[in-house]
C-alpha cells in the first residue's frame, strides 16, 4: 500500500485512497490502525482525530480508548509513580489487553516497565521491586528484573535480587524455548506444504 503513496501519480494516490476508506471502515482494529498511519502519513490530522474518536465510541473497551488512556497515564512530565501505579492498575482491570490482537499487545504490557524505570530514576529501589514481583506473568519481566538489578548492582543490596533474578530466567528460558518450538511447528508446516 506504501508504494502506490510513494509512486506519487494520479492513479496510484486514487487507488491509495480507494484502499484507506476500506481499511477505515474495517471492523477489525489492525486494519483501522493501518488507515489511520495512511492518514498521518497523508498529514491528515483532522482525519485521525476524528476517526480516533469514533472507534472510542463505538468500542469503548477496545485498543482506540486504550492507547488514550494509556497516553493519559504515562505522557505526563511529572509523573509520580505511585499514581502511574495505581492509574496501570486500574487500566488493566478496565481494558483487557491480552485479548488484544497480538500487534497492540507489548505497547500495554510495558507500562509496568516504564513505572520500575520512573521508581529507580527517583531511588525507589524497593518499590521497583515490588512491582516487578507482581509482575511475573508479564512478558516484560525478565526486563523488568534486568534493570533493577543494574540500578542496584553496584550496592550490596544486591542479593535479594538473585531470587527474582532466577525467575526471570527460567520465565526467559521458556519463552525463548516457546518461540522455538512454534518456528519448528511452521518450519515441518512448511515442508508439508512442499
């Protein structure tokens, strides 16, 4: 679709067009997503602005009014991390992201990241902590360990992390151990195929 954009004629643009009306008016939030980058990249900001608003409405639990209120909660210049907490919290009850299609998935799961990485930049070591071992089932966790313990390597603090350290290991090693087993699933999927 970006090329008939950047082929920059008459015919392509139409037909550019042609496809973003069809993705906008897609029920499906990936295709809308897709129309509202041809949007942006057609500097159309009314556009975006306005179809933004109209799939909050018309979904007022889906990613459209997710992505707002996530913006809401971590776009701030003085956020405190107590209340960015509390706030991601209170949106994980409210929006259930896991049964967001897999591409808009990781935006959300980072927001307890961005909260352990607001608590080590103000020296709240512990609470960073805390939030991390709340946090085990998150795909982030492993990265959410890596960084507490690289702010607090230098202390002597340091082995109480090794328990935490260890879980996010074995979670790592699953997942990466996970990922494999699906290429080999679609690797002998494809062989089939042939």
């Amino acid at each position: 679709m970006l090329n008939l954009f950047e082929a920059n004629d008459q015919d392509s643009l139409a037909l550019f067009m042609s496809e973003t009306k069809a993705l906008e008016n897609s029920s499906r939030e990936e295709l809308q997503a897709v129309a509202l980058i041809a949007y942006r990249i057609l500097n159309n900001t009314t556009k975006v602005d306005s179809l933004n608003n109209l799939y909050i409405k018309r979904n007022p639990r889906g990613v459209f009014a997710a992505s707002r209120e996530f913006d809401e909660i971590f776009e701030q210049n003085d956020l405190d991390p107590k209340m960015a907490e509390n706030a991601y919290f209170h949106f994980l009850k409210k929006f259930d992201i896991n049964g967001f299609p897999p591409f808009f998935q990781p935006r959300f799961h980072e927001g307890a990241i961005l909260i352990i990485n607001k608590y080590l930049e103000d020296g709240q070591t512990e609470n960073a902590m805390a939030l991390a071992n709340s946090q085990k089932n998150n795909k982030f966790f492993p990265l959410a360990v890596g960084m507490i313990y690289e702010s607090d390597a230098d202390s002597n603090k340091y082995k109480r992390l090794l328990p935490l350290l260890e879980e996010a290991y074995i979670k790592a090693q699953k997942d990466v151990k996970i990922k494999d087993e699906v290429v080999n699933l679609q690797s002998r999927e494809q062989q089939l195929v042939r």
